[in-house]
C-alpha cells in the first residue's frame, strides 16, 4: 500500500513538473514573436523540465554550451 502510495506521489510530482515546464517553454516560443523576455523564459521551462527529463537536460546543456562559445567570441 505504501509502495502505491508513493509510486502515485513521484507521478504526481512528474506530472506538475511536466506541466509547469511546457507552460514556461511555450509561452517562451510565443514570445520569440511576441514582446518579452523570449531568451529568459526558454531556459527556464527547459531548467524545469530538466529536473525530470533527461532530454531537457541535455537541450539545456546545449544552448549553454553555445551560449558560453558566443560569450568568448565577444
């Protein structure tokens, strides 16, 4: 009953998590047409997804590589 239990919570967690993060990211997207802080709120929702999914981690891990290889440039 406790391994349901807490099954059920970490699904919950996955789930609020997940949605969070997509809300962050596509307001994000529409803001690259948009006015406001397209460049802030990316990383963000990708920083929230990242808690759960590796593939947001790995995106994540992208745009700061190149982030930084831009930086050296300047």
């Amino acid at each position: 009953m406790v391994f349901l239990i807490n099954k059920l919570i970490k699904q919950v967690k996955r789930l609020i998590i997940a949605i969070i993060g997509f809300t962050l990211l596509l307001i994000g997207i529409a803001m690259l047409v948009l006015p406001g802080p397209a460049f802030l709120v990316i990383p963000l929702g990708l920083g929230i997804l990242a808690i759960e999914f590796s593939w947001a981690r790995r995106l994540l891990a992208k745009i700061q590589t190149k982030l930084k290889k831009r930086k050296k440039l300047n």
